[in-house]
C-alpha cells in the first residue's frame, strides 16, 4: 500500500523536481468523475494535499539550476555525539546551510544524538532535508537501543509474509520517532548465489517468488508505518561474487535472464506499491556496452529498463558513492 498524497508531498515530493512533477499530475488526475458528469460530481480535494501540492510547486520554480542539483545529493553523518566546533560537524553545517544539500542519511549513533543533530540540522536547512537511513533488519543495525530484527533470510524461512509486515511496520515507527523519513529497506535481490560476500542473509532467499513476497509485505508494512520504503538493490545483486563496497561487480547475462530471475521481485513490489528504489553499483554489459559503468549511473538501467519499461516514476537513489565500485570508474 502506498502512502497517502498528502504525505508523499510533504516529506519527500518537494525534494526533487521529476517525481514531484508526476505526483502533482496523478493528484489532480484523481478528481476526474468515474460516473456520468450528470449523475456524479467530483470528489472533493483534500485541502492538505493541496496546499503541499501548491508549496512544492513554488519551490521548485523557485530554485535556481545549482538549488535543483544540490537538493539530488543525500549526504552522510554519524548519530554519535558530536562538538558543534568538530571539522565533521562544520562540514555538514555547510553541506546544509551553503550548499543546500536535500537530504541526509545517518549511520550509526544514539537516539538521542540523532534526534538532536536531525532537528538542528533541519532548523538550519533552508528547505525540509529528507531524513534517510539504512534499517534492513530494524532500526537497531544503526541506533544502540533500539530494536534489532533477525535478518531477512530468517524471515525467509518462515515463508509468513506477515511478519516481514509487521518488521517493516515496526522499523518504520521507530525510524520515525527518530526524525527518519526514508528507510533502506527491503532488499529485493535473489540469492541465488552461495559465493555471494555481501547480500548473502540480507536476502529474503533464492526464490524469486519468495522474496518479492516478502519485500513488498515489508514495505508495505513500512509505508503503513508512515515512512517511504526503498526496494533494492535494482536490477539484483544476488547472483555476484564481488563486493560492490570493494569492486565493481559484473553480471554477465542477458536480458531474458533478467526479466525471468532478477526482476521478478522488484516487479512484484513496485506492482504493491513502493515508494523507491535504490539502483546498485553492478556492471551489465548487457544493457550498457561499457562494462566500467555501472547501473546506478547508466540511463539505459535508471531511465529506459526501470522507468520506460518497469513503469516506475517515483523516487530513484543510487547506492553510497562512497563505495569502491563507484569510485574506482
């Protein structure tokens, strides 16, 4: 189930111009009479709704070409304790004040800290920053204290996908109590592969079928629990022997094989409803001739396979680019 208009809108729409661009086109869409015009009247706009719609709109005309291109970069920073005077934190005072950064994304930390630094950071940002962090197996991969969920290949293994809902809720109200919006989670990938270093438990399993069940019962659950969800890592991670975070994986089949195998899940969620996706750091050479490149930056992976042909016109973010894979081209 996706979230509500009004919520999408407020918390992450106005934060980038093409999928605010399409959202506000669907809202006013959805006022169109399914009956006869003169049996039936338009069902009335919600006012919340459209008073984001009306706010994002004059935003984004309002931002200058380097306003718009800034508000695309997530930066990085720990939720542990922080001196207002510390390099670290003067940097990301900047990154927010003077750069215009559009959103942030925390490690680890305390609740407290995060909490703090989120709302500081925030009164400081000229516009709302997107809140975002990586919670797979709950909000207690990154916060001390909090709550910490078995990973996905245990839930897997239940085959009940209303636990992973009721994970993906509870990750979501807490990631909420701490300022977070966004959530990294679920990961769709099949893990088909025993030599594969990094996604190994973070998959659901090895069954195409099984994972996307349970990614979108999780993200469902997510988004019922008032945060966007984010399904990855677009097209599939499952079937590689290297570490994105060290080198750039290459997947060397084609694209029958992708639409049979990887895909599957990635559909199946974003048919549910998925509020974004993350595309990884993996070479197809297939889809893109030069293997240096990776998906997350080929428009032939964002722009032609996930967009014109999955259909998916809501929020894309890119894997860190502080990882090797990346970094090394």
């Amino acid at each position: 189930m996706k979230l509500s208009m009004s919520v999408l809108l407020r918390r992450s729409v106005f934060l980038r111009g093409a999928p605010f661009l399409l959202v506000f086109g669907l809202l006013f869409g959805c006022s169109e009479p399914t009956a006869s015009p003169a049996t039936a009247a338009p069902p009335p706009v919600d006012t919340a709704d459209e008073a984001a719609s009306t706010w994002a709109e004059r935003q984004v005309r309002q931002m200058t070409m380097d306003e718009k291109i800034a508000q695309l970069f997530i930066i990085r920073l720990n939720g542990y304790f922080q001196n207002t005077n510390a390099p670290s934190y003067r940097e990301t005072k900047a990154l927010v004040e003077e750069f215009g950064a559009g959103g942030m994304m925390f490690g680890p930390g305390t609740p407290m800290t995060q909490l703090t630094m989120a709302n500081e950071l925030q009164r400081r940002a000229e516009r709302p920053l997107l809140v975002s962090q990586d919670t797979e197996w709950g909000v207690g991969m990154r916060i001390d204290q909090a709550t910490t969920f078995p990973p996905a290949m245990a839930l897997g293994a239940t085959r009940d996908a209303s636990l992973a809902y009721r994970v993906g809720y509870a990750t979501a109200q807490e990631a909420r109590a701490l300022g977070v919006h966004q959530i990294y989670a679920p990961v769709a990938d099949v893990n088909n592969n025993p030599n594969n270093p990094i996604i190994n438990v973070r998959s659901f399993g090895e069954s195409p079928r099984l994972v996307g069940g349970m990614a979108s019962a999780f993200a469902q659950g997510a988004q019922e629990g008032d945060a966007l969800a984010t399904v990855k890592h677009f097209p599939g991670h499952g079937d590689t022997e290297v570490d994105s975070h060290l080198d750039l994986p290459v997947l060397r089949f084609d694209r029958a094989r992708l639409d049979s195998l990887e895909l599957v899940p990635f559909r199946q969620v974003m048919d549910t409803g998925v509020a974004s996706v993350m595309t990884g750091h993996l070479a197809l050479p297939a889809l893109e001739p030069d293997s240096t490149v990776p998906a997350s930056l080929t428009p032939n992976v964002t722009s032609d396979l996930l967009r014109r042909d999955l259909g998916f016109d809501d929020l894309v973010v890119t894997d860190a680019l502080s990882m090797d894979a990346v970094r090394r081209e």
